[in-house]
C-alpha cells in the first residue's frame, strides 16, 4: 500500500559506466555486486514468492482437498497478505537506502522484477484462488480479472522505467498500493460481482494517468505506519480476536477510501504550484 521514488535506482547506469571503469579488487564485475539496497529488494521478491506458497498450500490446497478447518486457512490467507504488506515495507526502504547509500548498476532492473513478483503474481494469483474457493462458476471470470491485475502491474512497471512524469508525483496508483488494495477488496467478501468490478478498477487506477504524490517525509511516515497497522488487524483476524473480523474489514474500506482520497493530494499541490508559477510571473512582468 505504499511504493517509494525509484527515481535514484533507475539512475544507476552512470554508476555503472563510471565505476567499471575502476580496478577490481576481487575480480568481481561492479554490475554484479550487490548492495545493501538490492537486498532489501530481493527479500521484497521473496516475500512474494512466499505469498504465492501459503496461498496455495494453506488456501487451494485444502480447498480442493476438502481438508483443513477453516481456522487454518484464515491463518494462512493472512499470512500471505502479510507477506505482501512485509514486501510492501521493503520496497519503502530500498529506495530510501539507495539514495542514501551507494547502489548497484543492477538495482532498477532488480526492484522491477522484484515488483513484479510481490505486487503483480502474488495478488493476482490471490484472486485466482479466491475465485476458486467462492464457487467453480466464478473460476472463469476471476482468472481474467486475476489476468488484468497482472498485465496492468507489468505495464505500470514498464512505463514507470520509460516515461517521465512531474517530480514528486507517480503517474497511476502505485503497483504496492495497487496490489494491497486488491488483496482488501477479496477480504471484504463483497458479492461476486461488485468484488470482480472493483478489482478491474483498482487494475484500471494503476495504467491511468492519475497522479498520487510519492510518499516522502511525513507521508511516508504516515504510509510506514497505516502498514504495520494494517499488519496487527491481520493478526489479530487470523488468530480469531474478538472484533477482529470487524477491525479487518474496516481496515480494507479505510484502504480503498484511500486509493481514492489520496490521488486528492496531488492534484491540491498542482494548484497550488501552477497558482504559484502565475504569481511569479505576474510578479516579475510588472515594472
């Protein structure tokens, strides 16, 4: 539900046609040095590949089974999208990390692929199951929408390494925020069909041309915080607390009131700057 400015990672191909140029030490090629912020960026991947694990063992796999009390696969589900909320955490700090720090040649392709993993397969795949789980004939109709929320991720993440937009700004909901908020709409079990529109329009959100402000300072702040809350409702849904379904489904209508609020913002600082530009200018033509 978060997503930083990778504007410093997709620079580095001038570090690497400076820094290969330098002796090496150990014989190691610079371009396959890993930093401390492509680590960050590889747990992010791994947390979505293990989305993808507990979502099958702990959900479909009992499912088709028939095994498995549904205490279990409560467990798991929240597992998995506490995975994607881990994944989302480090997404927030590689890029903080990497500008602060040195960063490899390698560190955009690495957060692209990475984000493909965490925020495009792990919840698309989460509505694939879902659909399977609510009735065999939604499975048709949840494997497109599933299809859409993958395609749409890949084409955000190819246009964000390709096309230049205002600083400060994303062009269309962010893949994280993107991906949190599909994963929300499946645990508010809505209707079938309400669920299967909104998913199709949270997948619209992330190739329009909205813009969302890049969390930076206090709204990253902000956004590091509503995560780890979003993290103990999880828990305490999973472990069955009283009022903890209540406290979920409040925190997944807070998540998609904000997917929608939150594009506010920055067409607020857009005012304000070209309101500013007006008078600077104004204020330099008079005599």
């Amino acid at each position: 539900m978060t997503v930083i400015d990778r504007k410093s990672r997709s620079s580095r191909a001038s570090w690497a046609e400076v820094e290969d140029e330098e002796p090496e030490d150990d014989g190691m090629p610079l371009s396959m040095r890993l930093s401390i912020a492509d680590t960050l960026t590889l747990s992010n991947a791994t947390c979505g590949f293990l989305a993808v694990y507990f979502t099958t063992t702990g959900v479909l796999i009992p499912h088709l089974t028939n095994s498995g009390d549904a205490g279990v696969v409560r467990n798991n589900a929240a597992t998995a999208v506490l995975l994607m909320l881990l994944a989302s955490v480090f997404d927030l700090f590689d890029g903080l990390v990497a500008r602060k720090l040195r960063a490899s040649p390698m560190g955009a392709e690495l957060d692209n692929l990475s984000d493909l993993i965490s925020f495009g397969l792990a919840p698309a795949y989460f509505v694939l199951v879902w659909g399977m789980v609510v009735g065999d004939v939604h499975e048709p109709l949840s494997a497109v929408a599933a299809i859409v929320v993958l395609l749409a991720v890949i084409l955000r993440l190819a246009r964000f390494s390709c096309v230049q937009v205002p600083d400060g700004v994303f062009q269309g909901m962010p893949s994280p925020f993107g991906a949190l908020t599909v994963v929300s709409i499946v645990l508010l079990e809505l209707p079938f069909t309400p669920t299967l529109l909104a998913i199709v329009g949270v997948a619209w959100l992330m190739v329009s041309r909205v813009e969302y402000p890049k969390p930076r300072g206090t709204l990253a702040v902000a956004m590091l915080s509503w995560i780890v809350l979003s993290m103990a409702l999880l828990t305490a849904w999973a472990f069955d607390a009283p009022g903890g379904l209540l406290m979920l489904q409040t925190a997944c209508s807070l998540q998609l009131v904000l997917g929608a609020v939150i594009p506010l913002f920055a067409m607020v600082r857009r005012v304000y700057t070209i309101r500013d530009n007006r008078r600077e200018a104004r204020a330099a033509a008079e005599p």
